[in-house]
C-alpha cells in the first residue's frame, strides 16, 4: 500500500501535528512492521524538578504514538487509537528519548501494535501495546 515512503516522507507525516512538532520528534527509521523516533528532551517535561524526571504522560504519548506509526507503511497514514496499555519501568530522566514501536499484528479493521521507550543509555523506561482503527477514514 504505502511500502515506498521513505524516512523523510514519513517525518512530514508525523510532523504535520502541532503536539508532534512540540515533542521534538524525529524518523530515525521506518521498517515494513515498525518505526524508530527519537523525542528531543524538553524542560516542560519535567513533573518532579528535585530529581528531573519526565512526566509519565509523556512517556504514555511517546508509546502511544511509536505504535500508531508503527502501520505507517501500512496504512500511509496515523491511525486512531482504540485502546492503549502502558508500563513504567523506570523514571525517565532529562534527556533525549528513543521509542520503538513495531506491528503485532495487522487486519482490515483493527491492528495490534507495541512499542519501548529507551533512555539515552538504552535503559528501557517504559512499554506498552495498542489497539489501532486501521478500517480506510470515512
């Protein structure tokens, strides 16, 4: 469907949303069944200023959105989440982060999606699974 986007045609995609552009967010690769971004480090992130850990919203966004894009390929499109379910295995700390985000599986209607979030060291800090709306927009 979409298995010619490249790397850049993918960024402007995802770019093309305002909250996106305030997350920093850059393609760092896109595969048949997934996608890298990484998300430039905000000082808005911060929830806790004595120990400068990120807001878990964020880190639910970054999931939320690394598993959407994910079907990119797919779809040539974001897809509407339906259901989303995320883990938090440590607290992110100031500092770029990287989120994976990779399709389970893929039907007509509805997709299943996971994605990581790593610290710039490759600490995994959280994970979550998805259920995505990939039926064509009406």
């Amino acid at each position: 469907m979409s298995s010619d986007l490249t790397i850049d045609d993918v960024q402007a995609l995802v770019t093309r949303a305002p909250f996106h552009r305030w997350l920093g967010l850059t393609v760092t690769a896109v595969h048949d069944d997934g996608i890298e971004l990484t998300a430039k480090w905000r000082e808005d992130w911060v929830v806790n200023t004595e120990h400068g850990y990120t807001h878990g919203g964020v880190l639910a966004a970054l999931i939320d959105l690394a598993a959407d894009w994910a079907m990119v390929k797919q779809t040539g499109r974001g897809v509407p989440t339906v259901d989303l379910r995320v883990d938090y295995h440590r607290p992110a700390r100031r500092g770029d982060l990287n989120a994976r985000g990779k399709v389970i599986r893929s039907g007509r209607q509805f997709a299943t999606a996971e994605a990581q979030i790593f610290d710039a060291e490759g600490k995994l800090l959280a994970s979550g699974r998805g259920t995505y709306l990939t039926a064509p927009p009406l």
